[in-house]
C-alpha cells in the first residue's frame, strides 16, 4: 500500500470511528460492551464539532472522495442529533431488559 493510500484508509476510518461513537452517544445504537443504549447529547455535540473542525482545516487538502464521506457524515450526525434533541430530556442510559426479562 502507498503512502498516500494509506493516509486516505486512515482519514476514513478516523472518520467512521467518530460516525460509530456519535451513533451510540445519540443513543441510536447499542453499546457493544454493556448492551446498553446510552444517550449523551452533550459527547454527541462534541464529536460532530471535532468532525466539523476537521471539515474546516482540512479544507482545500481532501481528494473530493474524501470530502465528501466527511460532509456526508457530519450532515447525518447533524440530522440525528436534532431527531434526539427534539425528543426532549430522558434518562440518560436506557438499558435493555436481559433476554427473557420483561421491561418494568
């Protein structure tokens, strides 16, 4: 793999990683450890403002391939992340019932 593949594998999978971490910070999807959604709006906030610091200087540096999977997912986290805000203030994690336990 050449320098420069490798660099432009890394830039996705850094920006993958932050996508997966703000999914389970909005509560979208489980944490893979404890089986528990958790929702923390204020990490999720967090993470798309380093995803939009990233966008902004890294400007002018990105193949277009790149800036567009980093645009695409920052509008997404963007999207979801006022879909839960809207939702109004829940508890803060919400655990999964263990199989064949009911909800209480």
């Amino acid at each position: 793999m050449e320098a420069n593949e490798k660099q432009q594998f890394l830039f996705t999978q850094l920006v993958l990683m932050f996508h997966t971490a703000t999914m389970h910070q909005l509560g979208k999807i489980k944490n893979p450890v404890t089986g528990a959604i958790e929702r923390d709006l204020a990490a999720a906030q967090n993470s798309i403002d380093i995803l939009d610091m990233l966008k902004e200087m890294t400007k002018g540096n990105l193949q277009e391939q790149e800036n567009r999977l980093l645009s695409t997912v920052i509008q997404e986290l963007k999207l979801n992340y006022v879909d839960e805000a809207n939702k109004g203030p829940e508890p803060e994690t919400m655990k999964s019932p263990p199989e064949g336990e009911k909800p209480q």
